[in-house]
C-alpha cells in the first residue's frame, strides 16, 4: 500500500525450499541485548503515537504486551534469534512482568499479532528474506514466528504497506478509499495522518475505528473537551439569553395588559362621571 506519490517499496521475497527446525526455548538470563539507542529521534516518538491513542480508547488491557525496539526471540536451527520490531502488539501473555527484557512466542505467551517496522536511510533488513543465520526480518516475521500483520512505513516519504500472512507468506494488502488497512486482528484501521505532535511534524501512523472515526492522542483528546465544553458554554449561554428575551416579551406583554386596564378603568370612571353606567354598555 502506499498512501502518497512515490514509487511503491515492496521488494519480491524469494521462496525457500527447506523449512528451518524452529524451537522455543527460555531466553538465558546472561546472554546480552542490543542496547544501543535507536536509529533516529522520530521512531520512538512514532511507536509512542500509537501506543498512546489505543490507550486512551480503553483498547489496551493488562494482558496485552505492545512495546517498540523489543526483542523477539526463537531458536532457528539450534541458534538463537533476537529481532526488534519498532513496534509490536502481542494480545495475551502467560504472565505479567514489570521489567520484561525480551519475548518467546508460544513459551511465554501468544504470537505477536502485528509488527511494524520503520524504514530508515541506513537499514534495509526489513525485506531481507535471508534464512542463514542470522536470518532477515521478513524471513524471520514470515517463516519463523508466522506473524500474521507485517507492517512497513516509510516516514519520510508517508509510504505505508500492510502485509497480510496468507498461505504462508506475506500478501500486500490494498487501501480503503481513505488510504486506511483494515487490520480484523485489532478491529481497527491503519492509516496515514500528517501533521505535527511534540517536536516532530511529518508523517505518522494513526488508528481509526470501524466507523471512520481517529482515534485521538492526549493533546487532541484535551483540546476535543476543551471545544466541547465551550460548545455548551455557549448553548447555555443562548439558553440564557433566548430565557431573558422570553422575560422581556412576558414583561412587555404584561405592561400592555395593565395599560389595558388603567384606560378601561379611566373610560369607565368619564362615563359614570356623565351619568352613564358602563356595565350598561
């Protein structure tokens, strides 16, 4: 899918003959993670988006693990595999950890359902199909851990494609008229939004529900209630003043009727004083 002119960003994978012998074994608490930071300033501010706006929609429960730059583990052929999506969304775990350093799919829980991965200048692993070791990212979401949404956005340019896992290997997936993805797994749209959040101003990824609606980050969440309470604000305001020009109306239609009255009870008072007696008339 690519959400915006430009070249598309989808590479063939090449289809491999002989399935690896993949197990799931407990990561040891002495083997080393990459720790180094991140490739760019944008990409964590671009997975803390999407975290942020499932949170505030009630989306996220304590079972789910979603996090970025985390490694996911299996054992390939007997050798250990550490990929870190920038992004992953994992729908149960079997038990909750504080300080989870990586995740076994199948030991420790669920398979991840979506990963995303964000292009940079510097990488190109995200469609690597290399199956020795160490094998590429495509080749390891799609053969080994079977994920069945494989995100890749290219941030600098807003091209987006979702792939989707069927028959066993990853099938692009088109566009809704808005240039949104359907994800079934999350019952959610996935998109491309442009415009600024905290210091970043470019393209991002955004939710929206199954009726079309964005799924708001914190700041727009405030600045909805913000117009929502001047909204009514101002309904009570005209309230107000449509209440006082019904009190001025009762009012002048008061006057008048008392004006009615004091000339009636003068006309009578002239007729009696001419002899005349009004309830004659």
């Amino acid at each position: 899918m690519v959400t915006t002119p430009g070249a598309p960003i989808t590479q063939t994978p090449v289809t491999q003959a002989v399935a690896p012998i993949v197990t799931w074994e407990a990561l040891p608490d002495d083997v080393p993670l990459d720790d180094e930071p991140v490739e760019n300033t944008g990409q964590p501010l671009l997975a803390g988006a999407l975290r942020e706006s499932l949170e505030l929609a009630g989306f996220i429960q304590p079972e789910m693990l979603i996090a970025s730059n985390f490694g996911l583990c299996a054992t390939v052929n007997g050798d250990l595999v550490i990929k870190a999506p920038d992004w992953v969304y994992v729908p149960s775990v079997s038990t909750l950890e504080a300080d989870r350093r990586s995740y076994t799919p199948n030991l420790q829980g669920a398979t991840p359902i979506v990963v995303m991965e964000f292009l940079s200048h510097k990488d190109g692993g995200e469609y690597s199909v290399k199956r020795t070791f160490p094998p590429g990212k495509w080749f390891f979401y799609e053969q080994i851990l079977k994920i069945p949404v494989y995100v890749i956005f290219e941030p600098a340019e807003g091209l987006l494609e979702v792939h989707q896992l069927t028959a066993g290997r990853y099938e692009l997936q088109p566009p809704t008229p808005e240039n949104r993805v359907w994800l079934a797994e999350m019952g959610l749209f996935l998109g491309i939004w442009q415009g600024a959040k905290e210091e970043r101003t470019g393209y991002w990824l955004r939710w929206w529900d199954e009726a079309g609606n964005l799924l708001p980050w914190a700041v727009e969440q405030i600045e909805q209630e913000r117009q929502r309470a001047e909204q009514e604000s101002q309904r009570a305001e005209q309230e107000s003043q449509r209440a006082e020009q019904e009190y001025q109306r009762a009012e002048q239609e008061r006057q008048r009727a008392e004006e009615e009255r004091q000339r009636a009870e003068r006309l009578a008072e002239y007729l009696r004083s001419q002899g005349i007696n009004p309830d004659s008339l």
